[in-house]
C-alpha cells in the first residue's frame, strides 16, 4: 500500500529568490576551500578504485537515499556503474533489507557528504554520462537558499562534472531556481512536468500518489 497523504510544499517564496543571482555569481566566480573530511576521502577512494577499473559509462545518483532509484538506474543502464551516494547511513542501512536487486546493472551505494564526494569526482576527473539528482531536500523557507544544492557553494563543482544531469523535484521554485543558476552558468534549459507509468524512487511514489506533480530539468553539460 502506498502512503497517499505526503504534504505540499509549504514556502514563504512566491517565486525565484530575490538574491538567487547574486548568490549564485558569487560561488561560480570564487574557490570553495573547505577542507575535505577524512570519512568522504576514504569513501571517494575505495569508490574510485573501481571507477577507475570500469570500461563503460558511470552514472552518479546524487542523494540517493534508501537506493531504490539507484538500482532502478542501474537496470535501466545495464552497460553502466552507477553510483549512488547519501549522507544518510539510517537511509543506506535499508537497502539491504528493502531494495536488494541484483538481477541486472552493476551498482554501488556509498555514504558521503556531496559538498566533499562532488569536488573529489572531479579532481579524479570523473566524467560521469548522467547525474540525477532526484528530489534533493527542497529547503523550502526563504533563509535556507544557500542549503539548496543550487545556492551552495558546491553548485559550480555539479556544472563541472557535466554528463546529462537530470533534476525533478515536486516543488516547481526548485526547478526553475536551478535552471536560473545553470543559465547563469552559461547552460540553459527548460524546465517541464514529469510524468511515468513508474515512479523510480519513494518518494517520487509518494507524490504522486498524494496528487502532486513532479518538475524536472534535463539538460546535457
């Protein structure tokens, strides 16, 4: 039975932040500096070890939660590595119990801080053919823009692992505030509804099964 009662979006933003610009110049023109933890350094490097073993495409699952989308990937890009990478061991810990699929695609779950794992992919020259990015934490208030992965200071480091990244989130601002960012990273795109016969994650499940809609961006960088 799925759980049909998840609550809308609530913000106190009626549409783009007013200082999205501002914020988002500022980290694509200066160095993120903060020191990289030892805990995602050695995650990154056992991970790349085997990135680098692979012949064939790697697709990253950026907060992939309890994995279930990151072995739905893997089935649907049975030649690819897809790795995907939570700061949640609590939400990692159920996959073994819930999601365990083994009979197609190649996969790797790692527990890490995105702000590290991002700017060492593509220090080790990661050139992933897809990322998704699949219903990221919203922060929906006002205050909470810089914790959006858009607003942040990691979000210069997201453009330069390129590959075809694909958003969706069921908050529409989120979308359209991402598209912004990436247009004032020289990429533009558009944002649209998105709809499946099948959801690939929980929550996309749990959205749609309340009525709500999913937004997504795809755009190849």
């Amino acid at each position: 039975m799925t759980d049909a009662n998840s609550r809308s979006i609530v913000s106190n933003q009626p549409g783009l932040h007013e200082k999205l610009d501002e914020i988002v110049l500022k980290h694509l023109s200066a160095e993120f500096k903060k020191p990289i933890a030892e805990h995602t350094q050695a995650a990154f490097d056992q991970v790349n070890e085997k990135v680098q073993a692979f012949n064939g495409p790697l697709i990253l699952d950026s907060c992939c939660g309890v994995g279930e989308s990151t072995a739905n990937l893997a089935k649907r890009h049975p030649d690819a590595l897809v790795i995907g990478i939570d700061k949640s061991s609590h939400r990692l810990d159920k996959h073994d119990i819930e999601y365990k699929q083994t009979d197609a695609g190649q996969y790797i779950l790692v527990q890490a801080d995105l702000n590290d794992f991002w700017r060492l992919a593509v220090a080790a020259n990661w050139q992933p053919s897809h990322h998704y990015l699949l219903y990221p934490n919203p922060w929906p208030k006002a205050k909470h823009l810089q914790r959006r992965w858009h607003g942040a200071a990691i979000f210069p480091y997201i453009v330069k692992l390129g590959g075809r990244l694909e958003l969706r989130s069921n908050w529409d601002i989120y979308v359209k505030e991402f598209a912004r960012s990436l247009e004032l990273a020289g990429h533009k795109c558009d944002v649209e509804l998105y709809e499946s016969d099948t959801a690939i994650t929980p929550f996309e499940r749990k959205y749609w099964a309340s009525g709500q809609q999913s937004h997504r961006l795809v755009i190849n960088l």
